[in-house]
C-alpha cells in the first residue's frame, strides 16, 4: 500500500456506482452532513473575523474530508491531538457547534476559559488534547498518550494530526521514532502537498507503517485511518499516513466531490442538500445566539489552573491586577 | 533507618513509588546503563514498559513524558545532565508548564524532570550547570533541590504525587559524598516548605542543594569567631517558603543569599528582592549574594567559581561589619 495514492471517489466507475463494501450507507451520509456542517462552521468563524470579532482564526477550508474523514474511524475512549485544520474532526467527536463558537469568543462556556486562540480546542470528556503554537509538539506528545493507552490494556488508540511544516520538527521525528521503537497505538495524519514527495521513507526509518491517501476523498481518508487504526488496536503498531491535497485550490472541493458520488450511489440529492443547509443554518444560528450571550470569564478565572491551587503570590498578585483593572475603568472617559 | 548515599536514596524512592502506584514509570536515555545509576534495578523489577530506555533525544524524553502525563501516567523523566533541558525546553516550558492552563483545568501534567545539576565533579562548561532559574521564571512550574538524602527521597516521593510538573535539581556533586539517615518505607517531605538546619541569631544564611553544606560549615567558622548564623535551607525554590525565611531576617537583621549559579537573575535575585520589599525595616545591611560568575565554569575555574566556606565567611562578615 505504501506510495500508492488511496482513493476511492476517483476509482474508475463501471456501471452503478456503490460504496465500497467496508463503508455504510449512514456512515457515508453522517461523514458528507459532518463535513456541510463543518464548512458552514468555518465559514461563520471566517464572517466574524471580517466583522472583528475573532482577531485570529485558521481556516479549516478544504481540510474537511480530512479531518471528519479520519474522526470518523475513531471510536469513544480513543484520543485526539489535533492540528489547527480539524475543526471537521471536533464536530466529527461530539463537540457541539455551540461549544465551538464559545471557544471561539473565549466565554465562560468555553472549555480552555478563553486561554487559547480560536482553533486550540481542548474536551476531557472527548479525550481532545489542545495544540500549543507548536507545530509537531502533539506528535511526540501523543506518541507518549498511546504509550499510555498500550500499559491501559484497553485497546484505545491515539491520532494526531499535523501539517507538511512539522516534518521539519524534531518532534515530529521523535515522536514517529518513539512510537516506531515501542509499538505504540499511535495514527499520525499529515497534511501534505501533492507536489511534495511524501513521508513513506520517513516512516520506514522510524520503523512505522506508510500510506497515502487522496485528503480531500472522505471516504479514502476514513478508509486509511481505519485500517490504521484497527492495526493500531491489535497492537500491531503505528502508520504514518500522508493526506495529500492540491497545491492548486481548484482542485480543493471535498464536499463536491462526495456530494456528487453519494448523488450516483442515489444517497443523496439536490433537496435533500437544501434540506441539510438549512437545518445547519439555523443551527448555526442558535448556537452563536446562545454563544454571544455567555459572560467572559473573570480576571479571578485567569489566575487559576496555572497549578492545581493558586499559589500565596498568585492571589496577592490577582489583588494588584484587580486594583489595576478597577482603576482603569474609573478612569475611562 | 538505613544509612544511604543521595544516590541511593532516590533509587529507594522511585522503588516505592513505582511499587506502589503503577502509573509511575521511568524513562530517560540508557536507563539500561545511566550515567548516574539512579534508576538502578527498577527495569528489572518492572519491566520495560515502565522502564522506558530512550535513544539520546531530550525532546523525546520530556515530549512523550507529558503526553504520558495527560494520558493518565505519572512519568517520571530523566535527563542526564541539567544542561540538557535546553534541548527539551520548549516542551518544559510551553507544554508541561502550560498544558492545565491552556485547557481550562481539563488537562493536567503530573510529571518529574529529574536533572543531575551543579559543578564540583569537573565534568565541564556544558554539564555543570545549574539552571534553576529558567524554570522559577515559568509560571506552572515548580522547583526543588534537596541538599541532603532524607530530603532527596521525601521530596522525590512528593514531587511523583504532585498533580503538577516538577523540576527535580540533583546537586551531582552529592550522589555519594552526601551520606545519611534515610527512613524505610514511603514518607513525604512537603514541597514549598523550607528547613531551619542551623538556628542562629545575628546573620541568615538562605541556600539550597549543594551549598547547604558549604553554609554549614561556614556558620561553624562563624561561631568561632563569636557570631551566631542561621543556615535555611530552601529545598523548594518555586514556590518559596518566604515565611520561614522572612520570620528568620525579622529575628537576624541580615540576609546572606548563597547560590553556585551564574550571579546575574540567579534566583538569589528573587530571594533579595522579596526580602527587601516585604522586610527593609528589619535589616541592618545591604543584602549580599556569594554566587558564581557571569561566566560560564569550566573544570579550570571549578574552585574557584562555586562559593566556598571563605568566601560565605568574608560575606557573613560583610553584613556584620556594615
């Protein structure tokens, strides 16, 4: 499988299209809805960036199939170490849109206490672990979760998900190496250019499994991580995969491209399209509504979690900030 | 009671800890054959996977450690000398330090950087290094030398249970010089909390790790020369126990920092600095610091750089004679 591009969308067609036999027909459909939704999530994030809003975002745009792709092969228990480009993949978990908009405005409902940027989500209960500012530092970290998982015994896997600057990392090394060395339940998605030359001979020298897949087939993608994934789950080791997407944006239509094959498996049409876009709209809605309505977290709030207690300076300090703060808002105009 | 070199008291710490809670574990490079053999008989007695023998690459150790942490471990990472952090400082310092923080309290990262530190066994500019004040300057951080191995194993066990990450300074110039009186079995020394080991009256000598000792003997001089020295011994930088030291310069008047780092933001600074905004109406002199150099120590300058009994002596005398 190595070096050879996994696809499925672009598979020669003969006859009636169908689904390959490993994936459902509700599997399918859940990915494409996850994915609309997923854009249409993106898209109200890049809005409130040109209305000042978010001072700050990355876009997701064209990482969908990638992201909800691989999210998909997930089970509950299993980890997630995402990039900034998965939003697809924290809708995919269970977060909800609202949660995600909270995050966003760094609410009291947001779950990292509006602490983090726009695209640095972080959910216990859906085993999401935040990125920091680094780009490959989740690799060798959830290298070390499924080291974890491996001692837990209970077949749990971890995925991390980076893009083509990480392989210049140390990390990103240190982290396949590690997992390489120690059989670890470790799935590592990386983002690459299709003109790049991909990661097989990377993965061979750290001692991991290769593929390579079309990232902008969502089919191809769950396909991919699966099988990754259940290696992984048999303790058979790690798989490094290449998603590979178009230098060219014209090439960058993921929801068309499964759109259009669901419409040839006769799963899906131009109603129930408009249907789906509508429900999400006005999902989408709602949740900001309810979003924009959270209070922001206290100054007390940002003092806390730097250790599990506040320390005797950390409080003493939070007084001299809430002076600081009070004085200024008495001498505002 | 056993009588155990600093080495083998943390051996004998990390025996308990990993006997009895299995989420600790070990790893660093060549844990199989250490430098320093801390971690001697414990891949034996718990296996490989608990045992984690690592190719040379601070950025793996530290970096698959916190990702252990977050995932339910208590790792306990190794690295051979202090110096070698700066290769894993990112993942100290923007990953270890932060990862509670950055989640809202959802996350947190339990883990021990164990760091063999200081001068004084010539090993040269670039493994003799005492860093500490890199990481007392990083909020989520805490930071504990022990000077004696009572402490080093009663500390070493409350670090492993702390829920957050803990910078653990070994003075290497201690593993088998330092020698003493070791209780069997589990206890705890508490972090954050400094020990009064010589009561005095007229001068406060504040020190951790190595210099402890140096202090000691430095205050008996004093003696004889009829001025009576408290020696406090820190054993926990981050967070400081400013009480016991400020209630110590309240009683003496005059503040001694002894530190073998570099002089320049060594965390001595920190401790002068605290002392003078919370205490300036008790002191009878300037705050003096005995450090090392803004310079880095090779083996040729090794004695003269660390702080030496006669130069805490001349300073012990500096704040007296004011």
């Amino acid at each position: 499988m190595t070096g050879e591009l996994v696809t499925v969308l672009e598979r020669p067609r003969k006859g009636k299209v169908t689904l390959p036999p490993e994936i459902g027909e509700s599997l399918a459909v859940g990915l494409y809805r996850r994915m609309v939704q997923a854009s249409a999530l993106d898209r109200l994030a890049l809005e409130l960036q040109a209305r000042g809003t978010l001072s700050f975002y990355v876009s997701g745009a064209g990482a969908e199939a990638r992201a909800v792709g691989a999210a998909g092969a997930l089970r509950a228990g299993d980890w997630l170490f995402p990039s900034f480009r998965d939003l697809g993949a924290v809708l995919a978990l269970g977060v909800p849109p609202e949660q995600v908009i909270a995050h966003w405005l760094g609410t009291s409902d947001d779950p990292a206490l509006g602490r983090t940027l726009p695209f640095q989500y972080s959910s216990r209960s859906q085993r999401i672990v935040p990125p920091s500012a680094a780009t490959a530092a989740r690799v060798v970290q959830a290298a070390g979760a499924a080291h974890a998982m491996k001692l837990a015994g209970e077949q749990q896997v971890v995925l991390a998900v980076c893009g083509d600057a990480a392989l210049l990392s140390g990390d990103f090394h240190a982290g396949l190496a590690f997992a390489g060395r120690f059989s670890a339940p470790l799935v590592v998605v990386a983002e690459c250019r299709d003109d790049a030359p991909g990661n097989a001979s990377v993965a061979a020298a750290h001692g991991v499994a290769a593929a390579r897949v079309d990232g902008g087939d969502a089919l191809a993608v769950y396909l991919a991580v699966a099988t990754a994934v259940a290696r992984a789950r048999a303790g058979s080791g790690s798989t490094l995969i290449d998603a590979v997407l178009p230098r060219a944006s014209a090439g960058r239509d993921p929801l068309g491209r499964l759109r259009g094959y669901l419409e040839a498996c006769g799963l899906w049409s131009a109603a129930l399209e408009a249907e789906c876009r509508a429900a999400i709209a006005a999902e989408l809605r709602e949740a900001l509504t309810r979003a924009q309505a959270a209070p922001r977290p206290t100054l007390a709030e940002c003092f806390r979690d730097v250790s599990r207690e506040p320390s005797a300076r950390q409080q003493e300090q939070l007084r001299l900030a809430q002076d600081a703060a009070s004085a200024s808002d008495s001498n505002d105009p | 009671m056993t009588s155990s070199t600093f080495l083998q008291a943390l051996n004998d710490a990390l025996h308990t800890e990993m006997a009895r809670d299995a989420r600790v574990v070990v790893l660093g490079e060549g844990l199989g054959d250490p430098v320093f053999p801390v971690t001697r008989g414990l891949a034996a007695r718990f296996g490989d996977d608990r045992c984690l023998d690592l190719p040379p690459s601070e950025a793996m150790t530290v970096g698959t450690a916190v990702g252990m942490a977050v995932a339910g471990l208590r790792p306990v990472p190794e690295l051979q000398f202090a110096d070698f952090s700066f290769a894993a400082f990112d993942a100290i310092v923007t990953e270890a330090a932060r990862m509670r923080y950055r989640s809202g309290g959802q996350w947190s990262c339990p883990l021990v950087i164990r760091l063999p530190s200081g001068g004084g066994v010539a090993a040269g500019i670039d493994q003799s290094q005492s860093p500490e004040a890199h990481f007392c300057h990083t909020p989520g951080l805490k930071v504990v030398c022990p000077s004696n191995p009572h402490d080093a194993k009663g500390l070493l066990i409350a670090a492993i249970r702390d829920d957050d990450p803990v910078i653990f300074l070994e003075p290497k110039a201690l593993y088998r010089t330092s020698r003493g009186e070791v209780p069997a079995g589990a206890y705890e020394v508490p972090l954050g909390q400094a020990a009064v080991v010589r009561s005095g009256d007229d001068v406060t000598l504040v020190t951790w790790g190595a210099m402890v000792e140096v202090c000691e003997t430095a205050a008996a001089r004093a003696d004889e020369l009829g001025l009576s020295v408290e020696v406090v011994d820190l054993r926990t930088l981050v967070p400081m126990d400013e009480a016991t030291v400020l209630r110590s310069v309240e009683r003496t008047g005059r503040l001694v920092v002894v530190s073998e780092a570099p002089s320049t933001c060594g965390f001595a600074a920190e401790i002068s600095a605290t002392v003078a905004e919370r205490a300036i109406e008790f002191l009878e002199a300037p705050i003096v610091r005995v450090t090392g150099f803004d310079v880095p120590c090779p083996v040729a300058l090794e004695r003269v750089y660390r702080p030496d009994v006669s130069r805490v002596v001349a300073a012990i005398e500096q704040v007296v004679d004011f």
